[in-house]
C-alpha cells in the first residue's frame, strides 16, 4: 500500500489516478468490437464488465467510422459487423417487443426493420426505419426468445408482430 510521506496516511488511488491526469487510452491500442458483441483489446477480451458497458455507453460514429468517446478523450475502433446488439426482449407477438440494447437504453422493435439472414437477425434501432439508423445484432438469446413465434406458410418464414406479417425467409 503507498504510503503519503508527509503524513504517513496511505494514499487514494482515485487521488493518484486525478493528480497523475492518466490517459484511459493507450496511444498503439487496438479495440476491436467483434461479430459477437466482444470488446477486444489488443486481442485480449475485455472482461470487465463496467469497461464493457462504458466502451458501449461511449460509442459514437462520425463520416470516418466508429469512436470510443471518454471524457477529454477519443479513440477509433474497429466494429467487425454492428456496433449494437440487443440481448434481451420483452413482450409478445401481439403486443410488440422492447428491445434491451447493450448500450443500456430500449427501444421498441420496429418490425418492418427486420433483416434475417440464416444466422443473423438484425434490425434498425436509433430512429427506427429512418436514414441513418443504427443496426442492431440479436445475439443468441434474444434471437430465439423473437423466433419461437415464427410461423411458417407454403411460400415463406414469417413472424407477426402487432399484426405486422414481416417475411424472414422464402422456401425454395
């Protein structure tokens, strides 16, 4: 434990940490958001779990891509797919669905939003269907808490949602 000489009193890591101004960033890093929703840093996972809600709290995006934004302090970003990913939904099939985005805000799914690839379920969040929204990544859980209501006709795989038929798939 560092002791302050003059008193002899062991010294406030936040007060070391405020009085040495360390910068959050280190110059040569590399952050990586992967496919998955895993922060990276020089190729170690991030595994603390409020850096991880910070970094997705801070994300910002300009003309040149992605940005970390701390404070004083910024910091570019790789995001190998979508820079949001939705873990949890509430709700049901006739009423709608909230979605829980890892950057800790909800939304209300917009169904028309829908995009499925085998593998990939995404959707618009950040102002929904309009220019310049966002993509959302399901991850696991969230994508098969949505596909237990999928249906299936003669032509295509579909859910309903609020009465909104949003076709994910066609049948060969």
């Amino acid at each position: 434990m560092a002791l302050d000489g003059r008193k002899g009193t062991p010294l406030d890591p936040l007060l070391i940490m405020k009085t040495a101004n360390a910068p959050f960033f280190v110059d040569n890093e590399v952050i990586i958001l992967t496919r998955n929703g895993v922060w990276l840093a020089d190729g170690t996972e991030i595994s603390h779990e409020p850096t991880r809600r910070l970094f997705a709290k801070s994300l910002k995006k300009d003309a040149a891509g992605y940005f970390l934004s701390i404070g004083r302090e910024t910091k570019r970003i790789t995001v190998e797919d979508t820079a949001y990913f939705v873990h949890r939904i509430d709700g049901s099939p006739n009423a709608g669905f909230e979605l829980w985005i890892n950057d800790e805000t909800h939304e209300k799914l917009v169904p028309s939003t829908l995009e499925y690839r085998p593998g990939r379920l995404v959707c618009r969040i950040k102002s929904g269907a309009k220019e310049g929204a966002e993509k959302a990544k399901f991850l696991h859980a969230a994508y098969f808490d949505l596909l237990k209501s999928l249906e299936e006709d003669s032509k295509s795989y579909f859910l309903k949602i609020g009465g909104v038929r949003v076709e994910l798939a066609s049948k060969p």
